[in-house]
C-alpha cells in the first residue's frame, strides 16, 4: 500500500480501555513526561506497568489517577505532602473520581485564548546536561512553584 493510499484513512483513535504511552498520557494531561515520572516517585499508588527496556504503559485507571494528582495539585492548590494525605485517607478510588470529574470540567479550565491556564509552559533546554540530583532538585522546585501559584490563584487579593 502506497504512502498516499495510507494518507486516506484517519489516524485510529485507541480504545477507553487501551494502555498509553507515557507521552501520550504526559500530552493529554498538559504535563512534561518528567512530572510524571516524579509522581510516581511521590505517589506510590501510580503503578504504570512496565515492559521490557523499562517502557511505562499506563492503565486508564492509572491516567484517572494522574488526572486527579494534576487536579488537586494544579487547580485545587494542595500540595504533594496534601495530596499524599488524601490518597492515604480517602483511597485512590477518591482521587481517580476527582480525575474523572475533571474532564467534564475541562472546557472551564481555558482561559479567553482556549488554552488552559494550569498548564506547565515547555522550556528550551540550554546549555550543559543536568545530572540526575539536579535535575531532581530541580523538578522538586518546580513542582513546589507550582503549587505556590495554583494557591496564589486562588487566595484573596489583599488590596
């Protein structure tokens, strides 16, 4: 079959119930992949299943999960240490129904220009590499201004 012939059809869509790749959950919850592998250093609920070579593959529940972490961190203003809390009180069951519940709420999210707000502006990487204790040092802090401006965003203006 020729490039053209292939170029007809449209792109599948996966299945509701399909596994995802760390990138195409990393662009459809508007996160670096790297957040996400932070997560799941911080949230030992987040298990994606990994395949020879170390390649995550996540479940849907693993991405309703992720959602509610990106929810209640991004736009509810916890922090990890909060979020943390919540998994172990309420369950994962809680935290993957406020990722659910966020989807409906999507179109709410986006400010005048459509895009949305809570969303982590990709950056050019310059310069030398970065070892891995600073580059984690670096994720942490940008993990942590993070949740300082989702919590600016919703604090009273004092003037």
């Amino acid at each position: 079959m020729s490039y053209a012939a292939v170029a007809q059809f449209p792109s599948r869509v996966k299945s509701p119930e399909a596994f995802r790749t760390i990138s195409e959950v990393a662009s459809e919850l508007d996160v670096p992949q790297h957040v996400l592998r932070f997560w799941e250093s911080r949230f030992t609920q987040v298990k994606p299943t990994k395949r020879a070579g170390g390649r995550r593959y996540y479940r849907p529940e693993d991405v309703d999960l992720l959602r509610g972490i990106r929810t209640l961190l991004y736009s509810d203003g916890y922090t990890i240490k909060g979020v943390q809390k919540l998994l172990k009180d309420r369950g994962v069951r809680y935290v993957a129904e406020i990722g659910r519940e966020s989807i409906q709420d999507a179109p709410q999210n986006t400010g005048e220009s459509g895009r949305r707000q809570n969303s982590v502006v990709p950056f050019e990487r310059r310069g030398a590499a970065l070892d891995e204790e600073a580059r984690e040092k670096l994720e942490i802090l940008l993990a942590e201004l993070v949740q300082l401006k989702a919590r600016m965003r919703t604090a009273p203006r004092l003037y």
